[in-house]
C-alpha cells in the first residue's frame, strides 16, 4: 500500500478550497466582479498546473486510488480552459438575466473538480464520485435560472434521466466488481488477462457500463436528453454542458473501456460501433429539420460524439499499440477540437442575444454578415470545422479518425469509413445552411451588435485556433497520441 501523496492531486486540492473561497468571497463582495476574477484566475491556475505535469511520468496516489498520468493532465489542461472561455462568453450574458450570481462560478469551480476527479480515476467508485459532483453541479446550473419555465423542465429531466443512467453505470460496475473482485481498474484489467473471472456476470455488467457511459456521452439511443437540455437550458448554461463535460465523458470511456476491459474488447467493440453509426446517422438526419439553432447544435453533437466513438473501434481490432495510439489519440484530438469549436458558436449566439432576444432561431442569424463580417466570418469558420471543410481543425479531426479505421485494412472497417464520410456529407447541410442564411439573406434584425473587448478577443483567438490547428495539427496530435502512449504504458 502506498502513501496518500498529496502532491499528485494538487488541481484538486485547489479547485475545492477556491470554491469554497468563491463562494465565501460572494457572500461579502457588493458586486460580482471580485467572484469572477477569483474564478479566472484559479482556473487559470489549475490549467498552468495541468500543463506543467503533461510530460510527467504516471504517479499513483491516494492508495492507488487516482492516477496523475499525461492524459489525464491533458485534458485537464483543456477542461480548466474551456471552463474559463465559457465564462468570459458567459458573463454579459449571465448579468442581463440576473444569473450573474455567486452559484455560476462556485457551481461551475464544483463541476470541474468533479471533471478532474474522473480523469485522475484509477477506482471505480472514485469515477462515480467525480461523476456525481459533475452532474449535480451541471444539474443546479441548469436550473440557475428559477423564473424561467423552460430551464425549469430542462433541469427536471436532465436530473431524472441523469438519475437513471447513474443507476445504470452504478450497476454496472458492482457487477464488475462481482465477477473481478477489484474496484481498481488495473486489477480490474488483470484478472480479466488471466480468466480469473466469472464471465456471466462480466458481460451483464458491461452491458450496463456502456450504457452508462453511452448515456454521459450522448450516444444514440441514449441521447433523448441532449436536445432538450440544450434548448432549455440559459444558453450560458448550455455552453458549460457542451465543454468541458464532454473531455470528462471522453476519459470516463477511456479509463473504463480501454484501461480496465481492454480484454472484453471484442464484446464492446461491437456496441460501440453499433453506438457510432446510430449516432452519426440519427444526428446528421434529425438536425436537417431543425429550425432553432440550439438544437441544431445538440443533434450535431450527437453526431459528432458518433465520430468520436469511432476512434474506440479500429485500435481493438489491429490489437497493437501503434494502431491504439493512433485510435484513441485521434479520438482525443477530435473531442479536444470539437468542444473548443462548439464554445465558439455557442459565444457568437451569447453575442447576439439580448434582455427579451435569445438569438437561438437560424433566422435570427439571417444577413449578419452586412451587420457585422467579422462575427459572420468567425462564425462561418466555426461551421466549417464542424462540417469538416478544410483548411479548419474539423477536416483535420475527421481524416485522422478515419485514417486510424482505414489503416486496419479490415473490409468491414473500411465500409464503415465510407458510410461516416457520405453521413459526414449529410452533416454539411446544416452547417453550410447558416452560412449561407449569414451571407445572402436580408438581415431582419438591425439592433447593433456590442460586445466587450474579452468577449472579442477571446472569439477572435477561438476563431484563429480553429483556424491554425487545421493548418498546422502536428504539435496538439503528438501531444494528445503521447498522452493516449503513457497512458497505455502506465
């Protein structure tokens, strides 16, 4: 048994005292200006400690319960970032609502504490803990906006089906644990190597641990809640739970499916697949129809969570650790530039909208290009990323992903390859749909577009990364494959 070792969930640690200092400081301050610097200046921290520890060996603390590895501080690093994006969009919006309030940031310091605990999860419970603070916190930010009936109901069902799915990967688990006899996932991933299981109770629980994770995700046919909950939830709300949750999602998979049942790989790999196509198909399809653009935007990541579950398929079946790395770290890469770029066009509705104007109609975006070029043009690249045009980040994400199912040189895999390119084809519609509302139609709203010079900073970078890292994603893909290598090695 080893020693707690503090020092390996030193994020942790301040996340949780500056919370509660946070919350604390709200209490005392007459505006809300020193809790929201307090708030960007931890995050900020806690992203410069995941940062400084990428290249670090893998430490085990708390009796092997948490593991301080290169992936985990990875997407540490780019969950405390888009933590603080989400909140500099956030912020003008908040504070014509009235939401500008205490609860936004310590809620949202409490969700990515439990975001850390699950990438840091060496533990099976540890992972549900991390989870459960997760949600509950993302559960109360989504109704943090009392007066208002839609995020109300949005709330309600986010809790209730939330409830059910963490029944699920609950049940799940104790039956791993039944037929292993471990809670940690490497004890876990060894008694499986060696038989010592009981194989029935194994592949139930599994069952039900994909579901869980599915559920998380926002996979078909899992995913009812996620178009619901963007739509009703404070748009500034909808951004936290489109961010940052999604890296946490990505590693919940990850440490579970990869790291402790990579021998079960034949079993759900099956689901996953199964899992993907029905995800890209149904979302792809399903936000053709839609009119309002919040929920365009949760059938698009439905969507793209299919393409993510991709990279889980092709490294099983090649079974070497060269076509893992490049699985699971084009995955990684994917998921990392997806949440960034949905920040973006989440920024530019929080922009547009104003007290008694949600701006979350496709029509309310009609000639925005003769109101402002420079919100269309960050817009449009935002749109082209999702839709996988080059030279954006988006085309770069989707050819590794495909690249990795490719190089198996299995026929089955090279047909699924195909049918996420023409469902990818399907998926531009409604993208370029936007762009074109942005460019050639008649604006029908002339209210002047005002925003502050962080806001406008920060979506011109967003902008430019989507931008740059399509034109150059040599450095943040050797990082996001060296991250999924150690992980693989520790």
């Amino acid at each position: 048994m080893n020693d707690m070792n503090w020092l390996a969930i030193y994020p942790e640690l301040v996340l949780l005292a500056m919370a509660l200092v946070v919350s604390m400081v709200d209490l005392w301050a007459k505006t809300r200006g020193p809790a929201y610097w307090l708030t960007q200046l931890t995050l900020a921290v806690v992203a410069a400690m995941h940062f400084a520890y990428i290249d670090t060996p893998a430490i085990y603390a708390m009796q092997d319960m948490v593991v301080s590895d290169s992936l985990g501080h990875l997407l540490g690093f780019f969950a405390a970032l888009a933590v603080m994006i989400s909140l500099v969009y956030a912020r003008p919006y908040a504070a014509e609502r009235e939401m500008l309030k205490g609860e936004l940031f310590s809620l949202s310091l409490f969700s990515l504490l439990g975001i850390s605990v699950m990438l840091s999860a060496n533990n099976f419970l540890v992972m549900y803990l991390g989870l459960e603070l997760m949600s509950l916190s993302l559960y109360a930010l989504t109704a943090l906006r009392r007066d208002h009936a839609p995020a109300t109901e949005a709330a309600m069902k986010y809790f209730v089906l939330g409830a059910l799915a963490s029944g699920f990967l609950l049940y799940g688990l104790s039956m791993m644990y039944g037929a292993t006899g471990s809670l940690e996932i490497p004890r876990v991933f060894e008694a499986i190597s060696t038989g010592q299981i009981n194989q029935a109770v194994l592949a139930l629980g599994l069952v039900f641990v994909v579901s869980g994770v599915a559920f998380k995700l926002g996979a078909v046919p899992f995913h009812m809640w996620v178009p619901d909950v963007y739509h009703g939830a404070p748009t500034a709300v909808t951004l936290l739970i489109a961010g940052a949750p999604k890296l946490a999602a990505f590693a919940m998979t990850f440490r579970l499916l990869v790291e402790g049942l990579l021998g079960l790989a034949n079993d759900w790999q099956q689901m996953i697949v199964l899992l993907s196509v029905g995800s890209m198909f149904i979302g792809n399809v399903v936000a053709i129809a839609q009119s309002n653009l919040k929920r365009m935007l949760a059938y698009s990541t439905i969507s793209n969570i299919g393409f993510v579950l991709l990279g889980f398929a092709p490294t099983v079946v090649a079974g070497n650790t060269l076509s893992a790395a490049n699985g699971y770290g084009s995955a990684l890469f994917y998921i990392a530039t997806y949440v960034f770029t949905t920040l973006g066009t989440f920024g530019i509705i929080l922009l547009l909208s104003r007290q008694g104007f949600e701006a979350d109609q496709i029509d309310d975006f009609k000639g925005l290009a003769k109101r402002s070029p420079f919100y269309a043009g960050v817009m449009a690249i935002f749109m082209f990323s999702l839709a996988g045009i080059p030279p954006t980040v988006g085309f770069f994400a989707k050819l590794s992903v495909l690249q990795a199912i490719i190089t198996t040189n299995q026929t089955s895999y090279i047909v699924l390859a195909i049918i996420a390119v023409v469902l990818s084809l399907v998926g531009a519609y409604y993208y370029l749909r936007l762009v074109k509302v942005m460019y050639f139609d008649e604006p029908t709203d002339t209210a002047p577009i005002s925003a502050g010079f962080d806001v406008r900073a920060v979506l011109a970078l967003n902008g430019f990364a989507a931008l740059l890292f399509g034109i150059v994603p040599g450095g943040l893909m050797e990082l996001c494959s060296a991250a999924v290598l150690n992980a693989l090695k520790s």
